[in-house]
C-alpha cells in the first residue's frame, strides 16, 4: 500500500486524458522498439496461410484442418488481391493489436474503473512477446486483438445493429486459428448473465444452454476430427512440449490406444479412461509448463524474469476475481481462462509459449483492479 495522498494523485491522473496520451504514447514506442529489435518474420507455418490465400482467389476453399484458420486466410487472400505483398498484414495486425489496447482499456474500466484501466493497460503495452506476435506472420497476435475486441464490442452493444456487428466480429474470429471454437464457447457461456436473458425463467435459461451447450460441443467434436490422431500421437510418446520434448515423464509400457472408428472426443475421453494416471501426470505437467510460462531452455535470467513479473499478476488476477461479484464480463473471463488451459492440458504446450498470449489480457484487466484495490488501501 502506498500512502493514501499518492494513490489519489495517481488516481485523478488516470481520470484526465493526459493518462490516456502517456498509454497512447508508449504503445508507438512498443510498436517501434519490437519492429527495429525484432523486425518481420515469416516462421514455417507461414507458407501454408499463403498457400490457402492462393487457393482461396482461385475460388478454391480449404476442406481439412486449415479450414480453421480462414479468417487469416481469407485477410491474407485480400491483402494478395488488391496487389500488395503478404507482409502488409502485420500492418492489420498492428492496428488491430492498437484497438485491442483501447478495447482493454475500456472493458477495465467497467470492471474497476480509471486506475485499474491504467494498470491493465500498462501490462498488456509492457508486455513484450505481445507485440512480439505482432510482427510475426502467424495467427496469434490477430486473434489475441480480436478476442479483446469481440468481447468491448459485444459488451458495449445496445441495439440490433450493434448486436450483429458484434455477432459479425465474434465469427470472424472464431475462424482465425481452432482455439477460436473456445473463444466461441466462452463468450456464449457468457450470455447467462446477459440483462435480457437474466429476464427469462430459470427452466428457459437452463433449455437454451443445453441447446447451446450441445451445439457447440457438437461443433467441437467436428473441429477435433483433424487433430484427434495426432493428439494421440503425442500422449503416445509423451510429448508435454511440441514438437516432442517431453519432461520428467516416460509412456508405460501397458498404455492402451482407443480404436480409431470411435469419435474424436470419444477417443480422447477413452484414453483417459484407459490411462487415468498417466494421463493427469501428463495433463498436471503440460498445464504447469503452460501456465508457469517457464522452460527448461531458457536461460536462468529469462526464467527468473518470468516469475517475477507474471507470478504477482496471476496472484492479483485471481484474487480479484474471487471478489467481484459474478457478471457477464467476469464469466467470460473465467470460462475462456478455463478453457485455454484446459486446451494445452489436453493438447501439448508450445515450445515458444505463445499459446499463453490470448490468455494474458484477460488476467490483466482484474489483475490492474487487484493491484488497484492494494495501493488504495480497500484490500490488505
């Protein structure tokens, strides 16, 4: 806690447009300081975006896995068409990355108000693997901006324009890379706390969430069909970071392998029903990995930096989050939290971390309000 006369100068400083000029400022910097340290990268995964971009001005779409991915497709097809080079998309993920930035500032301050904003804002433009992602021709950093902006724009929504805009804008993003369907998952979930379904009866809230509950899982299940043989690949050999970097954990020799006939998500609930602790040793150990944000590579420094600077942020992030009452906005923070986690445990974390990107924001914004409610004395 700092004394109660600072953290008042600090808070009337947040609530004068001066604040938002300084985040403004130092937004350009991070875009700047990550373009001229890092510069524009096309990483392997590249070639195939563009290959569907190609195909997709030939009238040709995509009918496999990448199928999930055609929003940045089909941007990448735009940007192809109208003649500029496919590098042009860092642009758009720039700006986007910008009004994700506002977006967050905004939701935050609905969720504590302008000091909590500032502090929410300050991390997400702090953070650097964030515009790192940017410059990187990947769907990461689009997604992670679009995610932020469905959910403002969702929020802010009042009239039946506004609605299907946003409707338009949370379906663009749900198609840009297949962590999308949860983002989809979340952010119907979030609906029980809508002002005008709060309105319904309990019996009719709790049919239409089955309802939409079953579809979307129903969807989900079509969505695994593509990644159900290599999801148990890598239970198979014990892989906890792709590409096949396992840690501390050897497959027994007894692991039972489902028949294949069965459906995706059939097949993953068998094999955990088949290999019940090996699969919690593998899933506790991808989670940790994922969550801890930490690797076995990195040096001791970057490690340490790590947890210095992320640990406080989800000590604060959770905190907050038990204290708030429950609302639409916190509900989907929780289930979309939730669900990445939930998606690496059962998946494999990535060798570089970048699947922690989309989760950050959404532990910045209570985060800011836990640190907020400390430095104003309301929480010891």
């Amino acid at each position: 806690m700092i004394p109660q006369q600072a953290f008042t100068a600090f808070k009337t400083f947040t609530e004068r447009n001066a604040s938002r000029y300084l985040l403004l400022v130092l937004w350009v910097l991070a875009q700047l300081a990550t373009y001229f340290h890092f510069g524009i990268k096309s990483p392997v995964d590249t070639a195939f975006y563009i290959s569907d971009a190609l195909s997709i001005n030939q009238g040709v779409w995509s009918s496999d896995y990448t199928f999930w991915y055609s929003s940045y497709s089909s941007l990448l097809a735009l940007i192809h068409r109208i003649g500029a080079p496919f590098e042009m998309i860092v642009l758009v993920q720039v700006l986007a990355s910008g009004l994700a930035a506002v977006a967050l500032y905004r939701l935050a301050v609905t969720w504590g108000g302008y000091p909590s904003a500032m502090i929410a804002t300050l991390f997400y433009i702090l953070w650097p693997e964030i515009h790192q992602w940017t410059m990187i021709l990947y769907t990461d950093s689009l997604f992670t901006s679009m995610v932020i902006i469905s959910v403002y724009s969702l929020h802010s929504s009042h009239s039946s324009s506004q609605y299907l805009g946003s409707f338009i804008l949370i379906i663009i993003t749900t198609f840009i890379r297949p962590p999308g369907m949860l983002f989809l998952m979340s952010i119907s979930g979030s609906f029980w706390f809508h002002t005008q379904v709060k309105k319904l009866s309990g019996i009719c809230r709790s049919t239409i969430g089955i309802a939409v509950f079953s579809a979307l899982l129903f969807l989900l299940n079509f969505v695994m069909k593509d990644y159900a043989n290599s999801f148990i690949e890598s239970y198979a050999k014990a892989e906890i970071i792709y590409p096949n970097i396992s840690v501390l954990i050897d497959p027994p020799g007894n692991l039972q392998i489902p028949d294949p006939r069965h459906s995706p998500i059939s097949r993953l609930i068998l094999f955990v029903v088949y290999n019940p602790l090996y699969f919690i040793k593998l899933s506790l150990m991808k989670g940790l990995l994922y969550l801890g944000h930490i690797k076995p590579y990195f040096s001791l420094l970057h490690n340490l930096l790590i947890v210095l600077f992320l640990y406080p942020i989800y000590y604060f992030g959770i905190r907050e989050l038990r204290l708030v009452r429950w609302n639409q906005l916190k509900l989907f923070t929780s289930l979309f939290i939730v669900s990445q986690i939930l998606m690496v445990s059962l998946t494999t974390e990535n060798w570089d971390g970048r699947f922690l990107i989309p989760l950050l924001p959404w532990l910045f914004i209570p985060a800011g309000q836990g640190i907020a409610r400390v430095l104003s004395g309301t929480v010891h």
